[in-house]
C-alpha cells in the first residue's frame, strides 16, 4: 500500500463520521462537467447556457474600470470594503427598472448578490427547515434543485400549463409548502414561458398555502418575439409597494453584461430583505465593490443597446437550430420553441435514454447536450435533453444538429427492434 493511499484511507475513515448530515445531499452538477467541454475545439456543444463572450461589452468594461482605478476617490471606494446591501447608485437603477417593469419598490428593497445562484441559496437559508416542502416546476432550473436539497427539504411538483383541476386539486391536499420557486420567462432548462393565466394560478396558490414565490428572472430581457407578460411580483402587487407582497424577484447581470463579475440582485419586502442582509453578511460580507461601481456607471447608457444586440443575434441561432431540427431530427422527437432566452427542450421516445445517447454521441458525432434527468426533483425522467444555442453560430448549429439527427434516427430503430 502506498503512503498516498493509506493516508486517504485514514482522512476518509477521519473525516466522514463528523461531516454533518446535509452534506449526504450535496451531488455534483452534470452541467458543470459539460462545460468542461466547451473550450475542446474538436466537440460541438449545445451543454453550456452561457452568453457569447463576443457579445458582452467588453470594451466598455475595460474603459469604466480604467476610469474608476484612475480617479483616486473612486478607487479608494471601489477597492475598499462596502455595506452589505450594495453601492447605492446601482440598487437605485435596478428599482427605477423594476418600477418601469411593474414592480413598486425602492433601493432599500434591492440587495446586491454574488450572482443568482447566491440569492436561490440565501432564499432556502431564510425559508427551509429540515422537512419543509417546496413546490417547483417540472423539470426546473438543476441549480435551484442543488441549493434547495442542501437545506434537507422535501419537492412538489407544479401542475401543468393544461392541467386546470390538478391546480385545485393541490390546494385541496393541504400541503404546506414554504417556498415555490418558479422561472417566469425562457425557463432554463424548457426555454418555456408561463402563460398569463399559470402565473395568476400561481399567486393565487401561493395566497392560499400562505407560500412565498421566489421568481428568477435570468432571461427575462432576451425577448425575441411575443408580448412580455408581467412578473409574478408586480401581478400580485398592482398598485401596492413590494412591501405588501409575498414575492422575491430574482435577478442577474449574468447574461447580458458578463457572468465574470457575479453581480445579481435579489428584490423583496423590507422584513424580509432585514433577514437576508444579515445571511449576506454571515456568508461573504459583501459583492465586489468595484464591480457595482463599474455597472452603476455602464448600465444607464449602454443596456438597451447591448440588449437589442444580443435578441438579434440569440434570435437569429435559435431560428438556425430550430430550422434544423425540422430538417435533420427524427420525426418521433418533440422539442420546445422558445420565444426568447437560450434554450430548446427535446423530448425522445420513452425508451431512450438521453444519458446513454449522449455518450455514444460524445464518441461517435462529438456532439454535447446536457441530459434531462437531473432538472426533475424525483429524477424520473430519462427521455429528455436541453440544448443551448447561445454559444455557437448558425454554421456550426447546422453541423451538430445534422450529425445528432442522424444517431438519434439511428438509435430509434435499434430501440425498436
């Protein structure tokens, strides 16, 4: 036995019978694996939901940052520690967005994260105990499933779009869930936005079960076509301030400016945000002060415009990916036709299983997707994957498609042998 087997050997026997019991729920994300993928010239991957570098503001970036490190007042502010909540100027353009999105609220309402991730975890720390239930949708974002079993809680399931009895049919349960965490628009991993109506069904289950609504709004401004419906937040509200509501609006500079600065925002009640300041300081004390500075400083001039050059562009792959699957795919899958946001969600024949076609396509097309499996809480089911068209161009989309249709026929009439 080796002296670097054996000492693992002692650290694992050492160490497992004192780690506290939550951590037997944290698993690694399939996601974050595939992204490994991405920068391998030789695989063509639809796995990554993340922006195209080309088209974040990169020049823009670089200048304000020049500009805040040359003046030494603003240096001194941005290279110091900062209060918790966030810089001021920045919490006050997100609120005068949000009140031009329908949403009544303040600066003091508006804490500033470490990315969206950071607020789906602050949200389960103030809400979740050991047991208590919370009501997604099906499938959902895997990272809202990650943070939400690291608190030991238990999952329910949203009826769907078409199922109008099972909505009544869960309030007559008497569940109790505390939380219901719900992506309004362009849903990671679907690419599906919620109607009108389901997002009426939702606050008004939430009023009933007496639940508070975490809504993430990651892809909320990359539109491409149809109407934008309301908030939940600002449905619930009308007129009212944020303060008389139940609902915590979650959103991120992530994909529209550069998921390199972890700058988010999470808006919520005055009471609420209290608690989730005091969880932001017991966790990393504060985001990035520089960072706030720089958006505070972009953002008034530069986000409209770099918004209308990402829908264009987003848009244009999409149609190039949804056009090929009508070309290339076998007749016996289905896929989603999303009107914004990253994403398309493909359904296969039952007996497939997404997992093992990735593999052989990782083999034998070098094509890379990401596996449904693990975007359903129980798990359940295997004949699904989610692909992303952000990162690669029209040429290449028509590439992967055509190689992935052609195993995908394939694999179809083996399964049916």
């Amino acid at each position: 036995m080796t002296l670097n087997h054996f000492s693992r050997l002692i650290t694992e026997h050492t160490w497992h019978p004192r780690l506290a019991a939550r951590s037997n729920h944290l698993v690694g994300s399939e996601i974050r694996e595939l992204l490994k993928l991405i920068g391998d010239p030789n695989i063509i991957s639809f796995a990554g939901g993340v922006p195209d570098p080309s088209l974040l503001p990169r020049e823009e970036l670089r200048d304000c940052y020049q500009r805040q490190l040359a003046d030494p007042r603003k240096a001194q502010i941005g290279l110091q520690y900062m209060a918790s909540d966030g810089y001021l100027p920045l919490r006050e353009w997100i609120a005068a967005q949000l009140s031009e999105d329908g949403v009544n609220c303040s600066a003091s309402n508006v804490l500033i994260l470490n990315g969206s991730q950071q607020g789906i975890d602050f949200a389960a720390r103030l809400f979740i105990d050991p047991g208590d239930r919370v009501l997604v949708q099906n499938p959902t974002y895997l990272g809202a499933l990650q943070a939400f079993r690291s608190f030991e809680c238990a999952f329910d399931t949203l009826p769907g779009e078409s199922e109008c009895r099972a909505w009544q049919t869960y309030r007559e349960r008497g569940a109790d869930p505390k939380l219901i965490y719900v992506t309004p628009d362009f849903q990671n991993p679907t690419g599906i936005s919620l109607s009108l109506a389901t997002r009426l069904r939702i606050i008004n289950l939430a009023r009933d079960l007496d639940s508070a609504i975490l809504e993430d709004h990651a892809y909320r401004h990359l539109r491409f076509e149809g109407a934008m419906l309301p908030s939940l937040t600002a449905l619930e509200l009308g007129p009212r301030h944020i303060d008389a509501g139940r609902a915590l609006y979650l959103g991120t500079f992530s994909k529209i400016i550069a998921p390199g600065l972890r700058v988010a925002w999470l808006a919520a009640p005055a009471a609420l945000l209290e608690k989730l300041i005091y969880i932001k300081q017991a966790s990393d004390v504060q985001t990035s002060a520089i960072h706030q500075m720089v958006l505070a400083e972009i953002l008034p001039a530069s986000f409209s415009r770099v918004v209308a050059a990402q829908r264009i562009e987003y848009r244009r792959r999409r149609d190039s990916m949804l056009e090929a699957m009508s070309r290339y795919f076998p007749e016996e899958a289905s896929w989603t036709k999303p009107e914004g946001g990253f994403f398309v969600w493909v359904t296969l024949p039952e007996g497939l299983d997404a997992a093992n076609v990735l593999r052989q396509s990782l083999q034998e097309t070098r094509v890379a997707f990401v596996p449904g499996k693990s975007f359903f809480a129980d798990g359940s089911i295997a004949h699904t994957f989610r692909m992303s068209y952000s990162l690669a161009n029209p040429e290449k989309i028509d590439k992967g498609i055509k190689l992935l249709g052609a195993l995908l026929k394939r694999l179809i009439v083996e399964s049916q042998r």
